[in-house]
C-alpha cells in the first residue's frame, strides 16, 4: 500500500515558513506500514525579502512539509521526491523545514528518504520510537539523502541579471547538531549534508556511508565513537574542525580505479584516532598507490605519533590474494595510500624458532616469506633474527620500541641480505646487524639505535662501501672490532655517533653532522670528498683520523684525551672551542690542526706531538698555549729524500749544502710554548717555526730530569745548530730549579746547554744562544757525526727545500 501525498500547495504562514503540509506546533508522521510518498507538493511564504550576500535576493525558506517539531517515526517507507518547485526564483524552498527539531527514525528493514533538501536547526537519526502497540523500538534503519534526482530546484537564487542562478546541482540539507543513534545514515549519490557537527553513539554499531556524496560542517568536530563505521564509496569530501574515530571504529573503503588518482575522501580538518579497524574492498584492482584519504591541510601532523602503529590499525581485506596489511599503508605527501601489487609481510615468529628463511612460517598468516616481498619488523615478535641463506627482500622496515629490540644473526650454515634491499629503521628502539650482508640499498637511520656488529652488515655499494642517513636524534653505534666504509652518495649523519675500542668507522664522502661522537675506536675521514666536513662535540680515548680532508667538530673540552691524526697537505682538523689535555699521539703530517682562540693543547706524559711536513708543506699547530709536560715528546720532521721528485733532487745536486738545519718541519702558532723538565725536544732534519709568543724553558736543578733533546742522527750539523726559529718573539725564559733566571730582551745570551738539555751531542762545550736581534734559538758545539753513506743524500735535499723557500 503506498500513500501518496501530492499536488497540494500549501500557504499557511508558520513561523513565517510556508508548508504544503504545515503545523504551528509538533507533526508526527509515525507507525504507518506501507508507504509514504510526499511528491509534487509546494509552498508559498510571506515573509519580506532580504539580502543573501552578492547582490542575490532571496525571501524566507518553506517547505513541503513545515513544522515547529517534526518526528517521522516507525514507518516501513518514507518518501520525499519532486517537492518545493520554484515559481518566481526568490525563494530557498526544502522538502522539509523544521524550525526545531527533526526526528527521523527508521525501524529495522525501514527506510526514510529524501530526493530534496532539508532544514532543521536540531536532528535526531535513529533514535528509539514508540510503536503502534506503545512498545519501545530501536531504530536500525535507513535514513537516505540522495542527489540521483534533483534538478534545478536547491539553492536557486536571482542573480543580479534578473535570472535564476543555480549554486548547486547536487542536493544539500542543513540538519544542524546531527545525533546519530543506529541504523544507517547514507549521504550518496551528489548529495551533501550542512551542519554544526555530527555524533555517532558508541557501541551503536551506526554506520555512515559516503557515496559521491560530501559532509560540510565547517569548525565543527564529526565524532565516530567506538564500536561504529565510516563507510566510503567513490570519491567523498568532509569539512569538519576534526574527524575522530574513536577506538575500535570500522572504516570501510571500497577502492576502484578513480582512487589511483582522486582519493576516497578529501578531508579539510584534522584526524585523530586510538585504534581503526581498516576493510577494504580490492576486487578489481590492479598494482599501483590507491588514495584512501587526502587531508587538504597536511597529514601525519594530525596523527597521534602512537597511535598509527600494527598494533593500533588493523587492515582486512577481501579479493585479494597478497592479503591486506597494514603495512601497505603508506603516509605520503598529506594522503594515506593503500598500495598493491607489492607483497608486505609482517613478522611474527610464529613458530618461535626465530628462523628467518624461505620455509619457515614465522610472517604475516604464519607463511614462509617470499624474495622480492617488503618486510617488517615491529614489536611483535622482538628478540633475535637468525637470517638461514641468501634473503633478497624489496625493502626491510624496523619499527620497534625500546625494549622490545632486534639483533639479526646468522644461521651455522650461513645467512645474508643480498640484492637492492635497504633497510629503514624506526621508532625508539635498537636493531643490532652481526650479519655480513651484501646488499646495496641506503640504510636510513630514521629513530632509535643501530649496532652495527660487522663490517658490511650493511652491505656495500658500487663505490665499496656502504651509504647510511641517520637523523637527528638517532643513533649509530659501531663496535665488535667492525670497520664500516661509507662510501655511498648522499651519506648523511646528524645523530649521535659512538665507536667502541677495536671498532672503525671510516666515511669517505660528505654528511658528517653527528651531534655528538663518542670515539673509543677509530673514526676515519679519507679523502677529499669529505671535505668541509661540520660535526658537535667530540669525546673518548680512541682516534680521530684525517686524511686529506677537512674536518671541524664544534668542542671537544677535556673529554677527548685519545690520539689526532692529520695527513696530507690540504688535512685539516679544527676545533672551534675547547682545549686538549691528554696522553695521545697528536700526529700533524703536512696539514693544519687548529683550535679555538682561548684554547690549549696539553701534552702530557706518555704522549707526543709530532708535527713533519709532507713535500715542501710543513706541518702547521695553531693553539693558545702548547704545554708539553715531563713525558712527553714534541717532535718535527722534514720529508724523506727518497720521496723527493726528480725534479727536486736535481734542483739539491746544483746547491750549496751550507744550510740544511733551515728547513721548517713544522710551524707553531701560539702565544706560549712551554717545554717541561723531562719533556723531549726532537728535531730529525727540521726545525720548528714559532710565529710571536713566549718561549718557556722550564728544567729542574737536577742533572736528571732535564729537556731531553733528540737531533737526526744523519746529520752534519753547523757550529750554530738552529732549533727553533722565531717572529716578533716577546720574550724567552729559562726557570731552573723552579725559577725564572732569564729573560732576554734585545741581546745575544749564552748559557751552558748541559743544564737544561739532555741528549746526543751535548756535552759541556755546548752552548744554548739566544739571539734576540734575529729571534733564533741555536745551540752551539754539537757533537753529532752522521754515517757518512746517508749525509750528503740528506744535506741535498734539505738545501733544496731550503732553496725553495727562500725564493719564495
């Protein structure tokens, strides 16, 4: 049986709301068993005409059927279609307007329709009613707003030309607050609902569909709570202050074609969720990134940073063979992607046998894992990995928190990563690799530790070494005697770095920006592509080399006391504050070690300094105060003749060997050198060229513990042996015994060099001078006869370098 209602036109003032069918009060429209149709009915106003923005005229809304309250309850079928016609354009006309509020409540198998717009300022969906038998009932229906046939008749307006105006074809109802009780509420088909927010009440397994349809409710929040489901088909917009899914909220999205490019649902607001229950829909689709969500405003942002994790979204799916996974989910660029046709495992160690091979059954489903396939590693399942034979996956994700870590072994047969692979590690915590691995795919070093325990567990590129990013805030530890190479394009660290005692870490290309390191073993900087080099602060006891590249770290205070070496004409290695006080072996081969303007650099007992040049460039030290303590060595050396070119030693065979103790081996740039009481002077075929300063002699009274001077052993030296060759210096002091007894100022000073210096060659005939006029310090009467097969190469090829600086 259908009820028809139709063809009445209605001009009953209400509330200044006209109405085909009109109440000044509540309409009830309840318990009736066939079906109700409201068509072809009109509605006139009185109400005078006011101003809708632009120039548009417009009067008073009515509707086809108008009430202060209207309740449309328990009815097996409710129909509004092809209500409200236009007459003369100057009117906004509904098929229902309700000043109040509106109660639409379907009984189970029921449906409430609409093919024409609505008003009301409150709207209550689904809500108990009360039978024909006065028996409460919930309300599991369907409330359906519907565009498929609307035509020409919403939110027509005049335009400023006389004509009708169409703003929207599609069918747009404003329902004000919206409550959402049960059943079903379906927006589809280019309809779209207004209003001031929508609820949908937990546990009330209420679903919401979206079909080509959209929700506008501007800076009002749309909350599902739990137990409910969002439902998208096609492509949908919401506009809301934030989208909640509450926990244990279904979203149901059937994915064709159109979302390769058009997402399922644009969403301008913000989303949050604690735990989502994702079923999609694939039949159909072929290989390729489907837009689940598109949030206009940006995306992970809005995301609860625990919240978007395996054990918070759960993704099932049907028509597809790879099986649903939550780690095909893809954040990208402000949308969430669903991404088929690449197969996601997820492991498990389901048969808790820790095996990770092509038999055992420990990923997603309790399968075997497959080659090619992209896997995960989250927080269930933690512990060891034992890698048996050659495994080639697409790519490797860890995404653990602390205390629930992964170290991958090997299997006693053998076990490897090899292919294109590379590995991505998140979340806070540790992944260890023991593993020699041979793949080439960048390691990316996104949050949390990596142990590196082998010296390609992370495999190796084209250029022999492996390529690794690592973030702020990461970090990177090498240790178990490793020595791992970076040698791969676009290496960049920013976390913290720390190398343990019997460990390498070499990076011969750029990116070393760590915010800290921690060098107990070796940290390597080989070549020039590591030039220009910035890091944070430096601390440990182990080494820090440099080879032909240029290195700075921002401080190092006293908390690096372990060995420099810096190798290579162009080597550099600076300290932009912080002084050094340490035993190590500071080793300066031809390149510049510079530190802070206000710091020093300590040598104590046990350690060295040792400066030589390389070719014809010296070694070069820039510090405030050098401090070489009893125990100590500070020692410069010019090259090897055997390493001089042809060219070099012809230029030697033309010269006067008359000055070969002229050649600097190293160049200091301090204000104050202080050599110590026990300290050892060594000079093999250089000198040292001190630039200003003060010049500290310091022995004691007693014969035993004087400076210990060390000179070449192959070596003729000149009456006047020149040991340290001056600029503008201000002063030099002799303390002996604890005190100062000279300070010389514009005079040539003799005293006897047996009481401050120790060594070959100094006996009691020889001098120490200081000769002010030309700022050099000499000894004279040195006893030093050289074994005559190596003199003359040696006294030809200083005097050549000799030559050479002097002509420059």
């Amino acid at each position: 049986m259908i009820s028809t209602i139709e063809n009445i036109c209605g001009d009953i003032p209400i509330n200044a709301n006209g109405g085909a069918l009109a109440v000044s009060g509540r309409l009830d429209i309840t318990n009736n068993t066939g079906t109700v149709l409201f068509r072809n009915n009109k509605a006139q106003v009185y109400a005078p005409a006011v101003s809708y923005g632009d120039g548009y005229i417009v009067q008073s809304c009515g509707g086809a059927v108008a009430a202060d309250e209207l309740y449309i309850q328990g009815n097996s079928e409710v129909i509004f279609e092809k209500n409200c016609e236009i007459e003369n354009g100057t009117f906004r006309l509904r098929s229902l307007y309700v000043n109040n509020k509106l109660t639409l409540s379907a009984p189970k198998g029921g449906h409430i329709t609409f093919y024409d717009s609505v008003y009301s300022s409150s709207t209550v969906l689904n809500a108990d009613y009360t039978d024909a038998n006065g028996i409460t009932q919930h309300a599991t229906g369907d409330i359906i707003f519907t565009g498929a046939e609307t035509e020409n008749h919403l939110r027509n307006i005049m335009g400023e030309d006389g004509e009708l105006d169409e703003i929207e074809a599609s069918q747009t109802s404003s329902l004000g607050v919206i409550s959402l009780y049960g059943g079903s509420l379906q927006v589809v088909d280019g309809a779209k609902i207004n209003g001031l927010g929508l609820t949908v009440a937990a546990n009330s397994m209420a679903q919401v569909l979206l079909r080509n349809a959209g929700m506008n409710h501007d800076s009002y929040n749309i909350t599902f709570n739990n137990n409910t489901t969002l439902e998208l088909q096609g492509r949908n917009t919401i506009t809301a202050k934030n989208l909640t899914l509450g926990s244990g909220v279904s979203l149901s999205v059937a994915l064709t074609e159109e979302n390769l490019e058009h997402a399922a649902l644009t969403l301008r607001g913000d989303l949050s969720t604690d735990s989502l229950t994702i079923n999609l829909n694939l039949e159909g689709t072929a290989q390729g990134m489907y837009q689940i969500i598109n949030m206009v405003d940006g995306a992970e942002a809005y995301l609860s940073p625990n919240a978007w994790t395996a054990e918070n979204i759960t993704v099932n799916g049907r028509n597809n063979t790879a099986g649903a996974s939550f780690y095909n989910l893809v954040w990208q660029e402000g949308a969430l992607y669903y991404v088929t046709g690449i197969t996601q495992q997820a492991w498990n160690n389901a048969e808790g046998n820790r095996i990770w091979s092509t038999t055992a059954l420990n990923w997603t489903g309790n399968t075997s894992f497959n080659n090619g396939a992209n896997v995960i590693f989250a927080d269930t399942g933690a512990g060891e990995v034992i890698l048996s034979g050659e495994l080639a996956p697409g790519s490797i994700t860890v995404n653990n928190v602390a205390n629930n870590d992964y170290i991958f072994t090997a299997a006693e047969n053998g076990g490897k990563l090899t292919g294109a692979t590379g590995i991505t590690k998140k979340g806070y915590g540790e992944l260890t690799i023991t593993t020699a691995n041979e793949h080439t795919g960048n390691t990316d070093l996104q949050e949390g530790s990596l142990n590196v325990h082998h010296s390609t567990a992370l495999g190796a590129t084209a250029e022999g070494g492996a390529s690794l990013t690592a973030a702020a805030g990461s970090t990177l530890r090498i240790g178990n005697d490793s020595h791992l190479v970076l040698a791969g394009s676009g290496n960049s660290l920013a976390g913290v770095v720390e190398v343990s005692d019997g460990s390498t870490l070499e990076m011969k290309s750029g990116g070393y920006a760590a915010t800290s390191s921690t060098v107990h073993g070796t940290l390597a900087f080989t070549g020039t592509a590591a030039a220009t080099t910035a890091a944070g602060s430096l601390s440990g006891t182990g080494t820090v080399k440099i080879t032909d590249s240029q290195v700075k770290f921002a401080s190092h205070s006293d908390s690096f006391t372990g060995n420099l070496e810096i190798t290579g004409k162009k080597a550099s290695l600076n300290f932009t504050s912080g002084s050094y006080k340490g035993a190590g072996h500071i080793n300066v081969n031809g390149g510049t070690l510079t530190f802070g303007a206000s710091a020093d650099l300590t040598v104590n007992g046990g350690g060295a300094l040792n400066m030589a040049a390389i070719d014809d460039a010296p070694a070069e030290l820039t510090a405030r105060y050098l401090n070489v303590k009893s125990g100590a060595i500070l020692s410069a050396k010019q090259i090897s003749p055997e390493s001089l070119s042809p060219s070099i030693k012809e230029m030697a065979m033309e010269s006067v060997p008359a000055a070969a103790n002229e050649n600097v081996g190293a160049i200091l740039n301090c204000t104050r050198l202080t050599l110590n009481a026990g300290a050892t002077l060594e000079l093999d075929n250089a000198h040292f060229d001190m630039s200003g300063g003060t010049l500290i002699l310091a022995v004691p009274k007693s014969s035993t513990s004087k400076i210990e001077l060390v000179l070449a052993p192959d070596v003729v030296y000149a009456e006047s042996t020149r040991i340290l060759l001056f600029s503008n210096m201000s002063s030099i002091t002799l303390i002996y015994d604890g005190k100062t007894i000279n300070s010389i100022n514009g005079s040539i000073y003799n005293l006897n060099a047996t009481d401050y210096f120790t060594g070959a060659g100094i006996t009691a005939a020889t001098n120490l001078v200081y000769d002010c006029g030309q700022n050099v310090l000499y000894l004279q009467g040195v006893e030093i006869v050289p074994e005559p097969a190596t003199t003359t190469l040696s006294l030809l090829a200083l005097s050549a370098l000799a030559a050479r600086r002097r002509r420059r």
